[in-house]
C-alpha cells in the first residue's frame, strides 16, 4: 500500500509539486491523503484538487489551541502514515506533536542545529557560514529541535545575497525530502528515544543526501 502523506503547507509549494511530481513519476509510493493550511491563499493548495485541500486560520477557529485541535482532527481524519511540513510556518501545538509522535517530518531550510527559526538564510550569510543548506527532521516540542534524519549541504558563495543562498538550497531540498520520504514510505526510517533509526538502527549523524537528483 503507497504510504500515506498529509501534508502541512502555508507557502508557494515547491516541495509538495516535488513529491507530486515524483508520485506521478513513480519514483516514491505514496499518495497524499491531504493538504492542509493555516493560511487559505496559500498557492501550495492550489496544487492539489479540491477535495483534497483544507485551510482555517487559527482566528476561524476562535484562538490558537483551538486551532491546533481543528487541524489534528482533520489530519487524523485522513488517516495519514506520515505528517509532513513543508513550508509550514507555524509551530505546532504540544497537543498536535503528541498525537502524531514519531510520524511528523520537517524540512528546515539550514544545517540544522544551527540557526533554527526564521531568515536563516541571511543569518547564515551574517554568521560568515562558509557552508549552508536544508536538514529533514523528526518534529518534536521543540521549535526545529527534533531528530535530525538528512541533510544536504551547499557551499556560501562571495557575493550571496539571502536570495541567492536560498535558491541554491531549495534546489537540493526537493531531493533530500524525496530521498527520506522513500526511506519513510518503505518502513525503514522511524524514532525511537529521540533518535531518528533507519532499519532499527539509530543514525547518530544525519544522513548525507545521495542523489543529486528530484
Ligand atoms: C522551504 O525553503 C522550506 O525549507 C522552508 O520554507 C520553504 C518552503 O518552500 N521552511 C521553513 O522555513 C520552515 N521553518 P515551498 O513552499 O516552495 O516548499
């Protein structure tokens, strides 16, 4: 059976067209069961058919907490195998990280621990950081503080603006989230006692991303 992916998303989408397309290709067996917004404009929905697309703003449902339960109601509703944020700018709920303990992945945007949080591509230029790049990690209470599982690197050029920085990591994102999401959809990634494991085994460095390609 494909794995089932509920995916969390409030931006343009780049990742989620990423796993689309590589389900289309058929080079990664799932299916996604959901996407799910705090933000209803966000382009990433108009990526999928209606019927798979659900948006609240936490002010629709009366407050942030209340928010939190809409959204893991509705996320339990599609019975999904793996929660997957992508692109989703905010930070779940204690409430939410516990109902889905162990099957919440997220891609962060920096070489994880370093620089957690927002901007970290200009923090990462600030910091004179001659190397960058994208982590995919277990969710847990902490903001950006779970289980580290890949990570793909990217050198810092002279002359990199954010933009620049981030274009250049965004590129090896869409690989690196394939790559863990195959290890995700074939059973052989999980966490055990903070620990990202892969086949049972825990993986006490990241990963480093293979493949070059999406
Ligand atoms: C990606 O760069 C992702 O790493 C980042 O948002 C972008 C979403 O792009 N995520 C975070 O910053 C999470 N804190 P996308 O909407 O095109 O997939």
């Amino acid at each position: 059976m494909p794995a089932r992916l509920a995916i969390l998303a409030s931006g343009r989408g780049s990742n989620l067209q990423a796993i689309l397309d590589a389900i289309q290709a058929g080079t990664l067996d799932a299916r996604i069961a959901g996407v799910f917004s705090d933000k209803p404009d966000a382009p990433a929905l108009q990526r999928v058919p209606e019927a798979l697309r659900w948006a609240r703003t936490p002010k629709s449902c009366g407050g942030r907490d209340a928010f939190d339960t809409v959204l893991a109601d509705a996320v339990a509703a599609c019975a999904p195998d793996w929660v997957v944020c992508v692109g989703y700018m905010r930070i779940l709920g204690d409430a939410f990280v516990q109902r889905f303990a162990g099957k919440i992945l997220n891609i962060h945007p920096s070489l994880l621990p370093r620089h957690k949080g927002l901007h970290t591509h200009q923090r990462a230029l600030d910091a004179g950081d001659g190397e960058h790049g994208a982590s995919l990690h277990f969710v847990n209470a902490e903001l950006d503080g779970g289980a580290v599982i890949a990570q793909a690197r990217v050198p810092v050029h002279a002359g990199d603006d954010a933009d620049a920085l981030a274009a250049r990591v965004l590129a090896v994102e869409h690989p690196l989230l394939l790559e863990v999401l195959r290890l995700a959809a074939s059973g052989r990634l999980a966490e055990r006692d903070g620990h990202a494991t892969l086949d049972g085994q825990p993986l006490f460095t990241p990963l480093p991303l293979q493949s070059p390609k999406a």
